[in-house]
C-alpha cells in the first residue's frame, strides 16, 4: 500500500543523496526499510532522535551534502528543533522526513499523534507534506515532492527542509526492487559559476565555462552542461510573469540569436518589446488544434518566470516526451506544474544568457510559429469590428489608444486570460502587471493605485466581482490625490465559469453565476470618482483619449453580455489552421 514512498526514496538517491539517519519507530518503518533495502544509502541507526539529529548534522557538514533523517510520529520529530534551528542559522543541508499518523487518526485521541505540521515554522527553507498519490501519479508525485526539497535544501541559503509523511497499515513494504525503479525520469540541478560571466563582451560569442556544475545524480556533466544549447535544433522560450520588465529586451535578444520562438505571456511584458519576429503573443488560439502539438514538438523548452497562464500550452508540454525542459531560476524553487522539468538551473536570466547564448543560422522551426502568429494576429485582430461591446474588442482599442509610458494591472480570471489572447506583440511598449502568484481577485483596486503612485497614466481593467471585491480601495485615492483609469467588463457575475465544467450544473447560479445587479454608478458617486458608461463599442475611443487628459479616478463601465461573449470567445479563441501549408 506504501509503496510509493519506494519512489521518494529512490528519487534522493538519484538526486546525490547518500547518507540516512534513522531512529527505531512503527510508524516509520515502511521509510526506514526502504532506505535500507535500497542499499545505495550509508545508512545509521540512533535511538535518541535529538542524537540522531545532531548526528546527521554532522554528516552533512562533513560530506557538504544533504543528510536524511526520519523519523516516527509524535514527539519524535520534535526532539529534532534544536538540530534544525543551528541547520539553518548555519546553512546545512538536512532533509527531514516525519512520519505521521494518517488524517482519519488525528484528533480522536490515536496514540502517539500530535499536529505535525509545520511543527519547523520558519526554521526550514521548505514544508510539504506527501499525500497518498492518485494512481496516474502514485510513483512520479513523490519524485517530485522529493525534487522540490532537495532544491530548497541546497538553495543560495543552504539548510533545513521537512517533508511529513503520513502513512496507512499495513507498515511493512512490499521490498521489490521494481518500486525503486518506477517513474525514474531525467533530472539535473546545475549552478553556473557566477564569476565566469563578467568577463564576457559579446553574448552571441562566448566561449563555454568549463566550471559550471552539475549536482544532481552523482555527476560531474561539465562538458555537457557547457555545451547546453549546442545539441538543440528547435528550442522553444517560455516567457512567464514575475519577469522584471528589464530581462524582457535580454529575453528577445536571446531568442533572437537562437532563432527560437518566445510565447509570450502578457504579464511577461516581452510582448512590448520592439517589434520582433520571434515574439509570439497568439499562441493560446493556434493550440486549440491539437494536431498541432506533435508538428511544433521542439527538442528543447526554457523557461523564464512562472508557467504562462495558458491552459493550452501547459497541456501541450505534458503531452510532450523525450523533450529537454530547462527551468531558469535564481532560486531553487519550482515554477512548473507540468511536472516536465528535466534541468533546473540556478541562474539569473542575465546570467543563463550570457553563459548560453548561441547563435543559430537555422530558421526552420521559428518560420512554422511565425506562420502561424501571422494567422492568429489576422483572425484576433477582427475583435475590433464586433457590433456589440466584447471584452475581446476592448483590449484591442486600449492596446491603440494607450499611451506609450501608459502601465496596465489585469485583473485575474477572464482579464488575464482575454488579454492573452488579444493583447499583441510589438504593437504597444505599456507595461503589463498582475497579481500572478496566487491568482486572487481581491486587491486589484488597490494594488492599482499603487502602481499609480509613479505618475505614470495608469489603467487597471477588471470584471464586475474582483472590483466589487475591493471596492473600498477606491477611498485612498482621493486621500492621496491619486490617477487611475478603470476599465470595467461588468456581465453580473463571475463570467470565468461559463468556460468551467461548472457550467450548465445544478445550481449553477446561485453558487457560480453569483449576480450582484450593482449600479456602479452609485459607487462612482460614493467615492467622487468620474463616471462613463459605454452603451456602444465605438464610444469606447473616444472616451480613452479623453481620460488620458483628466486626472483622478474614472470608471468606464462596459456591460458585457455573458452568454454572447462565451459565443464570440468560441469564434477568436480557435484559429484553423491549414497543416499542409504550413509545413
């Protein structure tokens, strides 16, 4: 039953690690056989956890390496604090495993059971805990959980990680070297030598370092790693948020000297950058076809910031394999949900582009993505001629009219992703923001203004719910003599879940549809905000080139309708495209 923690075991081995330290329990036999049984581990047995913690403290000073320690449930884990707390004022690497008793034992009074977690708090650089994995996932689930602490364990600050790990009867594992083998996949942790980049004049031709490291699986990979991108025909950027707006020209110039396609998330701004045949902003509409995914299959992808919101490019990477998918990343930190990721490597994007870039004289597999951004802009780029106000249009006349030192925050949910699709590359140097990291609606007015406070003509485009969510935000701007334009798409509710599975259930809108009927008039009124509703789309100009001369807070309220944008998201969301001629 336990045999997935097979995997977790395994996948520190491949990772480098070679040192367990265990003390006898019930609960934690399944992991104290399988490391055992594993016979890749020095493994040591010390009764007294607060012993072995110390001990393993020392290992791994010694060694310069993670050191394992498991535990069972209850007191034993924390017998471990003290250890811990001088692991991370020291920055030593140790990886904690606790087992725990199963949720259906705790609080019922099951011996030998306390709250496990984050029993650390802030003493660890990492806290997961390893749920009973979903079949599909029952041996690569741990791998990962087990790739994510090990990252955090040796980040630029070294020191403690905790994984807890509750565990069902029957405790004693099947002890088949099969369930050691199972959802092995490539997987490397590199860390350049910063001090080999500065010397560099040109970066489209500089000599390969020959000192970068390669510290997962045991292997030195010097030669390799140096020539990282040498091997690679078709390389494939991903440009995410949480991109400073400085990376974004390094970001093009790279792909430029490699020939390879950017998809671009909005938030990413590297769609503002000067106009550029690599930069692809329509990406989410061609890969609705997926005969598609197979032809555009690169042999490599680089990742910088965040996974790009699109669903489609997500779903078209997990169905890829034998692909090599590098994570940049100054921290060791995971950014992939995909689950995709073969290298990560621990670099500033000034820096990766400085040690890799190359210069490619083949444009074969860019042609294909430019072929199709041209077909994408064609269709997309016809929103703007709708009779009937659409958030699709909307976006498309903000993108003209905005002004260039103009900055915009997106609101989450169908703002983000409508942008996606109608905001294009090259048209427009505005600076694009939101709040990417846990995708929230509440805050968009405020973080808005906040924006504002730079004196830059500011915008904040959002639907009806997210900006009834923070609607007193408004009351600072008038206190602090604040600019801002607001663009609102209100359709009366939360219009994402037309797009949902949730649709067309029962109860659908009392629970989802949530109609609120506000006069946002009133709340215009309330706060001493300018006020202008649009009752056709081609007001819609008019009205922003007049804003952008008047200061203080105007809404311009756009009612949207949302069964007809759900049809018309249908019509741009899908571009046919004609496989014959584009290969």
């Amino acid at each position: 039953m336990n045999e997935y923690i097979a995997a977790l075991v395994d996948e520190f081995y491949q990772l480098g690690v070679r040192h367990a330290v265990f003390s006898p329990g019930s609960r934690s036999t399944t992991m104290a056989m399988l490391f055992k049984e594993h016979e890749g581990f020095e493994t040591y047995m010390n009764i007294d956890e607060r012993s072995a913690s110390f001990m393993a403290l020392g290992i791994a000073k010694a060694h310069k390496e993670p050191t394992v320690l498991v535990c069972t449930s209850g007191s034993a884990v924390a017998h471990y604090l003290p250890a811990i707390l001088e692991a991370q004022y020291s920055g030593v690497p140790l990886i904690v495993l606790s087992a725990d008793r199963p949720h259906t034992l705790l609080h019922v009074g099951a011996p030998q059971t306390v709250d496990q977690q984050k029993v650390f708090g802030a003493a660890v650089n990492y806290y997961e805990e390893l749920a009973v994995p979903q079949e599909d996932h029952y041996y690569t689930y741990p791998r990962q959980v087990a790739r994510k602490a090990y990252m955090k364990a040796v980040d630029i600050k070294k020191g403690p990680v905790h994984i807890n790990v509750p565990l069902f009867e029957p405790l004693v594992p099947e002890l088949d070297s099969k369930h050691f083998e199972v959802g092995r996949s490539p997987f490397n942790v590199v860390k350049p030598n910063y001090s080999s980049v500065f010397g560099c004049d040109n970066r489209n031709n500089l000599p390969h370092i020959n000192n970068a490291t390669d510290i997962a699986h045991g292997n030195d990979g010097t030669k390799e790693i140096n020539d990282l991108l040498e091997r690679y025909e078709r390389i494939l950027i991903l440009a995410g948020p949480q991109i400073d707006i400085d990376e974004a020209e390094t970001i093009r110039s790279f792909g430029e000297a490699l020939q390879a396609p950017i998809l671009a998330d909005p938030l990413s701004n590297v769609r503002g950058c000067s106009t550029s045949k690599v930069v692809i902003s329509t990406y989410d509409a061609l890969l609705a076809g997926q005969a598609l995914w197979h032809e555009l299959k690169p042999d490599c992808v680089i990742q910088f910031g965040q996974i790009v919101v699109s669903k489609r490019v997500q779903q078209m990477i997990a169905s890829w394999t034998d692909v090599e998918y590098i994570e940049v990343n100054p921290t060791m930190d995971s950014m992939n949900p995909t689950g995709k990721t073969t290298m990560h490597v621990q670099a500033s994007i000034d820096v990766f582009t400085h040690l890799y870039g190359k210069n490619n004289n083949s444009d074969t597999y860019l042609n294909i993505w430019r072929r199709l951004e041209q077909a994408g802009k064609k269709q997309l780029s016809l929103a703007i001629d709708e009779p009937h106000c659409f958030e699709g249009r909307t976006i498309r006349e903000l993108q003209k009219q905005i002004p260039e030192d103009g900055q915009i925050f997106v609101a989450n949910s169908m703002t983000i992703r409508d942008f996606d699709y109608f905001w294009f590359s090259g048209e427009s140097k505005a600076v694009l923001y939101g709040n990417r990291g846990v995708n929230g609606i509440d805050g968009t007015i405020s973080t808005a203004l906040g924006l504002a406070v730079n004196g830059r003509p500011t915008y904040l485009v959002t639907g009806d719910l997210s900006l009834f969510h923070d609607l007193n935000g408004l009351a600072v701007a008038k206190t602090h003599n604040l600019n801002l334009t607001i663009i609102l798409h209100n359709n009366d509710g939360g219009g994402i879940f037309e797009y949902l599975p949730q649709k067309g259930t029962k109860h659908f809108d009392y629970l989802f549809s949530t109609s609120q009927g506000l006069d946002y008039s009133g709340a215009a009124k309330l706060y001493g905000c300018d006020y202008t509703k649009i009752s056709s789309p081609d007001e819609l100009s008019s009205v922003l080139a007049n804003v952008s001369q008047e200061t203080g807070v105007h809404i311009i309220e756009i009612p949207t309708n949302r069964e007809y944008s759900r049809e018309l998201h249908k019509k741009y969301t899908k571009v046919s495209v004609d496989m014959e001629a584009l290969l």
